[in-house]
C-alpha cells in the first residue's frame, strides 16, 4: 500500500473552534494493556465559531468504549466513532457534558506519544497531538481547559502518582490492591500540556519560597537508587525559578513542581504544567557519570522547560504554526539564562556553533521553511533547529534592536496582556510595538520566509579625507524574488592597527546600526590609518558575512577586538579560508597555515591560563559540516576532512610543546574536589582540546596520554576524552580500551550511548561494519530513542566521510533503520531521515546515491506520514 499525500494544513486557514472545553475531569485507570481513562467534559458551543456546527474530536488509534451526553448513554445514530475521530452530529446549542469513556494499551504504545510505558513506568507525552491517543478530544492549543485528574494504579506497580497542578487527594480503593491520587490545575491549559507519571520511583526534593511568597515543594523523579544523580538537577530547578523571577520578574504560581525522568523519550523534555517529564540523559547526573557537556545540557534544558510555565503555559500557542512563539522565546530565555549561570562568550560561541551546524544548512536545504511555517503535513516535523534557534535568534534582535530597558517592559507586556490565553507572533511582536511607539511591521519579515540572509560588506579607507566608508549590501537567496530586505543589527567597532577606535557615526547607536534596506553604507569621520571593521559583534544577526579581509586584518581582531565573539569568529574565518581553498584545490600547502598556527600561539601565550575555556573554542576548526556548508555545492566529504585533517596537523605540529606544559599547568590540584561549575570544566575542555592536538602531532605519544587518562580519569569528561582522543587512533590499544570501557559500564546506558557515539563517528572505512557490530550489542536498542540516536544519528550527522561513502553504504545504512524504524516509531524515524537535507549540494556521484536512498524509502510501502512528508519535502 502506497502511503496516499497526507493533507497539509494551512496558517491561512486558521479559524476558531466552533465549540470550547472549559472544564475536563479525568479518571484514568492505569494497566498495563488495557488503561481505561474516562474523560468528563465540560463543553459549550464557541460564540466565535459556526453555531450549530457540528462536534468533531479528534482521535488517534483510540477505541471508545462509551459515551453519555449530559449522563446520557447515546443512541448510535448520534455520533460516529472511528479510531480518528468522534462526531456529535446534533451537539446541543448550549452548555453540556460530555462522557467519553476510552480504552488503551500503554504497553504496546511504541510511538512513545499518548500514554506509553518506559521501563515500567506509566507516562504521557502530549505535545503535539498526543491527547488524543488518551481520549477524543479538541486536540488544538487553542483550546483552554481546568483539568482534574484521578488516577488510580496497583500500588505494588506505581506506587508514585503525578499528575498537573495541585495533589488534592490521595487514597486506597478498597478492598483492592489498588490506590488513587487526584490532582488539580486551576490554570487553563491547552491539551499538550496535560500530564500524569505513575510508577515505582525515587526521588530527591526541597522547598523553593517564590518572590511572591508561595511556597513550593520541587521535586525530581527518578529510577530508584539513582536519587543522588538527581540533585544537579533540582538545584537548576531552584536556580531558574530565582533567575526567572530577577531577570524577567515571573514567579512560579502552583504549589509543587515535579521533574520526572525517563528512558524513552521522543524529544529532550517537556514542559507539561507543573510535571515536567524529561528525557533521562537530561537529568542524571554524578562526577563519576555525567560529563561537563550533560551538566551544562541539563542546566539549560532544565531552565528551558521550567522556563515554558510562563513562555508557553501562561501565555500558550493560538496555533502550531506559532510555535517559535514559545520555543525561539524560551530557547533565547534559556540562553541568557546559561550565559548567566556561566561564560557569556563562551556560551554565544556555542550557540553560533549549534545554529551554524544545524540552521544554517537546514535553511539551504529542502526541508528550508519560515521560523514561523505558512503550512504543514505533519507538526511533528517542525520541531527543527529553524523554528528553535533562528527563532531566539529573531526574540535576540529584536532586543538588540530596542534595547534592553525596552525589552524587559515589552515582554512584561506581552505576559500580562496575553496571561491565559492562546496567542500569535502578531501579538508578541505587538506588545513591543506599543511599549517603544516603533512600528515592527518590517522587523517582522524575519518570520516569514526561510533562507540566510548573505550581507557583502566592503571598506573604503580615504587617506586624504580620514574618513573610512562600509558599503552593506544584504541578500537573501532562496526566499524568493519578491523578498523585502530585513530588518538587520550590526553590532560594529573598527579597529586599528593597535587597538579600537573611538569611531562615531550618527546612525550607529549603542555600537549597533541597523541596515533596513538592500543596500547602505556608513562612513566615519577622523579615521587616522587604514582600520579593519569588527562586523556582527557578538553574532548580532543570523547571517553570513562576505566580506575579503586578508589573513592579516582578521588576525588583528583576534589580537585587539574588545569583542571575544569577534576575536574567536577570526580564526574561525582564516581556518575556514584555508579549509576551503584547500578542500577545492585539494592541493598539499596550506597557505597561510603558519600565520594562523603563529596567531593562536600568541594568543595561548597570553590568555590560556587566564580563560581556558575560550582558549579550547579557539583550538576547535570549523567542523567538517560547517565548511560544507560553506561551500555549498558539489561537495566533496573526504577533501573537506582530508583538508581539515591537514590543517590540524600543521597547528598540532607548531603548537604541541605549547599545549603540552598548559595541559600540566591547568591540571587540577591533586586532591581538588570535583565541581561542575564553569570554570572546572573550562579547565577540563582545555586540558582535553590540548591531548586531541597532541594526539594529532604525535598519534603514539597521544595514544600512550589517552590511556593515561582513561585509567587515572576523576570525571567521566576527562575519561570519555581520553577514548574520544585514543578513538582516532587505529590499533590493539583502541579496541582494548574500547572492549573495557564496554565493561565498565554495561550497567550504565547513558554513558554507554556516548560510547556508541565515539565509535559511530570514527572516519574510518571499517566503521560501517562496526556499527553493524554495535547494533547487534546489548548496549544498544532499536526501541530506545537515546540508543538509536547515539548510533545511527551520530553517524548520520557526526561522521560525514562515512556517511556519505562513494559506494552509498553509509546512505543504506541510515535508510535502512529508518525504514525499520518507522515501523514502531515515526518521529523517530523521520528525524534521522533529516540527515539527508543537504543531498544536493553534494558532488553527482554521492548526490545520485543519497537520492537513490531517498527514493527507496519515498516508494516503500505502508510509511508513516511523520517519514513520508520529509522523504517527499527532501525530493521535491
Ligand atoms: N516542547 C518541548 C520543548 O521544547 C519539546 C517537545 C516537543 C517535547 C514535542 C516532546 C514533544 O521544550
Ligand atoms: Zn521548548
């Protein structure tokens, strides 16, 4: 069977609900095959939609079981009922309850969206459209309701019973084995947000006092015995509450607030009201266990989802296609959040990374769409890097824009006038508007269509007049013809030949001018000599920059820019430039290599031990994806890492003695108890960034230092590294280390994933084979997205020599598991599938294999529409 177009739904044809759920009272029954849920709703003709329309809830693989209209049982000719959906053919005109009895089987529930079981314990995940695999329902965010929800298990299986809001309740049903807990949400909430967790868990708690004086008891949820790996993480819970309610004076308004962690999630975590339930890997986390990139992942991820309460929760989406409403806000909430808690540089120069490596060929690619979509197949698909990091990106100009005084009073605004509702970008963008009296109407073109923005700059110094000219000319390719310029800060500084000039120019305002149309330029007066512009301070605006500066003028902001993010994006550019000429040449010299490998000498002789964490961002090359993206056609995988590889060498081999007595001199003191904190694991990037270079000079002194660590390593960053680096390094002694880290930790699978990861994106021929070998492993899983996403995503994102192989195996490889995936687990399956959105920018002969895998799987039979949508979006 040929999976028919799914139909695609339109923003334009957005219209209200004809009916509203004021009130939904549930009674869910749990079991492990057979969870009975009987929901009571409140229900009321919308005076905004049709009257006398129709009732149509949603279904999804639902059976109902019964039915009663006002305590009613229906006659059958009433209602239809499919798995789909649920018709009231002749609603009444006024109030009225509805009693919608279903039945469900959380145990074979594989697509681990509704309620489903994640090693025993009962949960549910909701957002997009997973309520109505609970019950029929207006399965829309722009549906309000007050939930109260009873829910009943064996004590002996789920002795713990979460759910949204408030615990009102808890007690026996007598004469069983059985217990109940109710709990209440006086807030409104749409559908998405509903949550409950039952299960045999532990848990570690404390009380948090909000600004407003509420009480709350915080608590994180976890497998029993892993309670002390909770702690971190209840301390970000307390942190974030204290930031939110500083920084953008939100205070938290329930009296508990639970973190509940799970093996098999879908996505990183979920911002359920009051229960968040989060991937595990999100929440465990011990010295021994966790590396300083999983404590910075669940700081932010937990700020991020309790910072939804009011980005998301409070202030909710009207639609889906006003996603980036809530996630671009709370992704940009998150970063500030983290930037504050840590390195401000350092953290910016993280978020450029991510968004260059995963938006920026995203919006090159097929699968390119505005942050806020004009339609959709399937909503699941949208949860992309567009949607999360151009859109707080965009939340991120417009702050630059207004200022920060601004910012802070238009986003009160907006919470206060939008509190309880179901709102749009429009009315994001509105509640600035009227706070400054500026018309955002331009500004908001950032949303509509996808593409990078491209802006040609270049410098014209008068030496007669002193005055230095910038010509700006934006463009946006791919957003079509018909696109208006956008609104663009620059964040900008001219620097000269020993340091930042005081250069004023009337439109440049709080060091930010503001480019509005195709072309400008700028001049400044009293320019003394030749200076070299610091472009984007700080990554002002998501674009690339063009703009020919020599190795020499870049190399003089890494020396004097008062910008770190310019001092870093340097050498990144004069890497890059190397990188590129070298990978399309594919010639032997690296031209310029030493003028770089001098600068980043320099540059550690003053500043490593100072900032050891911006030092290791300074030794990281633009990776492999970035300079294919870059270059952006008729891509070639091996020259980009035979190009890459050869660079590094050279650096390795003029900074390695260098990087050799730093690495001593930022060991830990002996005895130095273990702190996660940001200036600990700066020293650790450091240290770690400085044995991969030395590996890279002298593979058998790195081998022999690699295996050092792996035995003496306190932390598990310091270990994984140490197998990271002695990873690159073929021979007896990898696959040794390899087989024993394998035994270490066979109990541990969180930190086993990262051992799939390491050998996932080894650039080596045999690697296809290994990773045959792997999924045959007990570590790894077909049925866990964490395991598959370690193995095969890694693969598909991480190793691109091999991924893209000549021969097409890498493709097969990723297809095949998507194919066998979808069977079980469709977003799952389509997410890995979105690792053939570059396919045409490569040479003909990968293009013809990749695309000959796509069609493959565009012609299997019987695919989900989750797979189906982006095979046919990455075709089209
Ligand atoms: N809303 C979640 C988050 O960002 C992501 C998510 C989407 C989780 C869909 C599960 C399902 O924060
Ligand atoms: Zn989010």
């Amino acid at each position: 069977m040929r999976t028919e177009t799914p139909p695609t739904i339109r923003l334009q044809d957005y219209r209200p609900s004809d009916h509203l759920i004021d009130r939904v009272d549930l009674d869910i029954r749990l079991d492990p095959h057979a969870s009975r849920i009987t929901a009571v709703l409140a229900l009321r003709p919308n005076p905004a939609g049709t009257p006398g329309a129709q009732l149509v809830l949603d279904g999804d693989e639902l059976g109902l079981v019964g039915l009663a209209l006002d305590g009613k049982a229906l006659p059958a000719e009433a209602y239809a009922a499919t798995p789909a959906g649920l018709t009231l053919h002749a609603p009444p005109q006024g109030p009225f309850t509805l009693t919608v009895e279903t039945v469900v089987d959380p145990t074979a529930n594989t697509k681990l969206m509704g309620l489903y079981r994640s090693s025993g314990v009962y949960c549910t995940q909701c957002e997009a459209d997973g309520f109505r695999r609970i019950t029929y329902f207006l399965d829309r965010p722009d549906i309000l309701s007050v939930y109260t929800t009873r829910i009943e298990a064996a004590r002996e299986e789920a002795p713990v019973l979460l759910g949204n809001g408030n615990p009102v309740e808890t007690g026996d049903v007598p004469g069983t084995d059985r217990h109940y807990a109710i709990w209440q949400d006086p807030h409104p909430k749409p559908a998405y947000l509903f949550a409950i967790v039952g299960g045999r868990l532990g848990h570690v708690g404390r009380s948090f006092v909000t600004s407003e004086g509420r009480e709350v008891a915080l608590g994180v949820y976890v497998e029993p015995g892993k309670e002390a790996r909770a702690d971190y993480a209840l301390d970000a819970v307390a942190r974030s509450m204290t930031w939110d309610e500083e920084v953008f004076g939100r205070a938290y308004d329930l009296d508990v607030f639970n973190v509940v962690a799970v093996s098999d999630f879908n996505m990183g975590a979920m911002e359920n009201k009051g229960l968040n339930i989060f991937n595990d890997k999100y929440v465990l986390a011990s010295p021994e266990t966790a590396t300083d990139a999983d404590y910075a992942n669940i700081e932010a991820i937990i700020a991020h989802e309790y910072f939804h309460n009011w980005s998301g929760n409070r202030v909710t989406c009207r639609d889906w296609f006003q996603l980036c409403l809530k996630e671009g806000l709370t992704v940009f909430r998150d970063q500030e959040f983290s930037s504050d808690m840590r390195s401000r540089a350092v953290h910016r120069i993280g978020e450029v990374r991510t968004l260059r490596a995963r938006q920026f060929p995203e919006d090159a690619g097929p699968l390119a769409h505005p942050v806020r979509p004009k339609h959709y197949a399937e909503i699941n698909n949208f949860y992309t890097a567009t949607v999360y990091e151009k859109g707080a990106e965009i939340v991120r100009m417009l702050k630059t824009l207004i200022g920060e005084a601004a910012f802070r009073n238009g986003m009160d605004r907006y919470f206060s006038e939008n509190d309880g509702t179901a709102a749009t970008v429009e009315d994001f963008l509105a509640a600035f508007a009227t706070e400054t009296g500026r018309d955002l109407a331009h500004f908001a073109q950032w949303y509509e269509r996808p593409s990078t923005p491209r802006i040609a700059v270049s410098g014209h110094y008068d030496a007669t007049a002193k005055t230095y000219r910038l010509d700006f000319r934006q463009t946006r390719p791919g957003a079509g013809a018909d696109a208006p310029p956008l609104v663009i800060p620059v964040a900008l500084g001219l620097i000269g030949p020993d340091g930042p000039l005081t250069a004023t120019n009337a439109r440049v305002r709080d060091g930010v001018f503001v480019l509005e149309s195709a072309e400008d330029s700028l001049t400044f007066e009293n320019i003394a000599a030749q200076p070299v512009p610091s472009l984007f301070r700080d990554f002002s605006a998501p674009v690339r920059v063009e703009m020919a500066l020599s190795d020499a003028e870049q190399l003089t902001l890494l020396r004097h820019d008062t910008d770190a993010f310019n001092r870093w994006e340097s050498a990144q550019r004069v890497a890059l430039r190397i990188l590129i000429e070298a990978a399309r040449s594919g010639s032997e010299t690296l031209d310029g290599s030493e003028g770089l490998a001098a600068a980043l000498a320099a540059f550690l002789d003053g500043e490593a031990l100072r900032d050891p964490a911006f030092a290791a961002l300074m030794l990281a090359l633009p990776s492999e994806g970035e300079v294919a993206s870059e270059i952006g056609a008729n891509i070639d995988p091996d020259a980009i890492f035979s190009a890459r590889r050869r660079l590094r060498q050279a650096l390795a081999a003029r900074l390695r003695d260098q990087l050799a007595v730093l690495r001593e001199q930022l060991a830990d003191p002996a005895g130095a108890a273990f702190s996660p904190a940001a200036a600990a694991a700066g020293r650790r990037a450091f240290r770690n960034a400085a044995l991969d270079l030395i590996a890279v000079a002298d593979p058998e002194r790195g081998a022999a230092l690699a295996r050092e660590q792996i035995a003496t390593a306190a932390t598990m960053t310091d270990r994984l590294a140490g197998l990271a680096t002695l990873a690159q390094i073929p021979g007896e002694a990898r696959e040794a280390e390899l087989a024993a880290f394998a035994e270490l930790y066979a109990d541990e699978p969180l930190i086993l994933d990262k051992w799939l990861a390491i050998q996932a994106a080894i650039a080596e021929d045999d690697t296809i084979a290994r990773i045959g070998r792997l999924q045959r492993h007990p570590a790894f899983s077909m049925t866990n997205p964490n395991r598959v996403r370690s193995l095969v995503g890694v693969f598909s994102l991480a190793n691109p020599t091999q991924f893209n192989r000549v021969d097409g195996a890498g493709y097969a490889l990723v297809a095949d598991t998507v194919l066998a995936l979808d069977k079980r687990n469709p977003q799952i399956a389509a997410r890995l599938l979105t690792a053939f959105g570059s396919w045409r920018q490569l040479e003909p002969v990968r293009r013809a294999a990749a695309e000959a895998a796509l069609r493959g799987i565009a012609s299997a039979g019987g695919l989900s529409r989750d797979v189906a949508d982006i095979a046919g979006r990455s075709l089209a």
